[in-house]
C-alpha cells in the first residue's frame, strides 16, 4: 500500500493489482501508453516521496509532451495533480479535442502552449 502524505491534496497511488489501460486516459486514443506521474517525481522527491508512490495514469505520447511542455513541474504539482484538473484547463480542452481526431497511427508532435483548431 503506498505512503500517504497527509500535508497533500495529491491523489492516492495506484494499486498494484490494477488493469493496464488500453487507452489514453485524456483524449482516449487507443495507441502505445506512457507512464505520466500526476504529481511529478521531482516535486514528490521534494516531499520526501519514492516515484512508486506518486499517483500515475496512463498517456499516450502526445497527451504526455503536451503537459510536460506547456505545464512547469510546479505547476503540474500544485494545479493540474489530477485528472479532473487536466481536463478542466482551457488549453488542454482544445488540445484533447485536437488530439482525439487524429489517427492512433500518425506520430503527433505536441509542442505546448499553441493554438489548436476548434
């Protein structure tokens, strides 16, 4: 069971025993998944916490250099740690719906803080 920091508002880790996602958990484009760290693993070192008990969700590759090039680490930490946070942001919204359109296929590169068509 992982570490909880009961100064935080950061979700919980997951559970070992959970099933792989098969799609992106942002824009739900079935294609290969990375690993993102809600809460990433600089800021939780900060806290005194292991990268294994941070909570994570599963990317696609897009969705993942998006946040990591449009969001600071802080800002990932203190402001968009969850899911519902993410989803909420403006620039992620147009981002998402961008995304989704595109074939699992075709290799996006997302280079953060940039207009997207409606």
């Amino acid at each position: 069971m992982a570490r909880k920091n009961a100064y935080s508002t950061w979700p919980d880790a997951p559970e070992e025993n959970e099933a792989p996602a098969k799609a992106c958990a942002l824009c739900g484009r079935e294609a290969e998944l990375v690993q993102h760290h809600l809460v990433p693993i600089l800021a939780g070192k900060r806290k005194g916490l292991k990268p294994q008990d941070l909570p994570t969700v599963e990317l696609c590759a897009a969705c993942q250099q998006y946040l990591h090039s449009t969001f600071s680490i802080n800002e990932l930490a203190t402001q968009y740690h969850t899911l519902e946070a993410l989803r909420a942001d403006e620039q992620v919204a147009r981002f998402v719906k961008w995304v989704s359109k595109q074939p699992a296929s075709k290799a996006v590169k997302a280079k953060g803080r940039e207009e997207f068509p409606r």
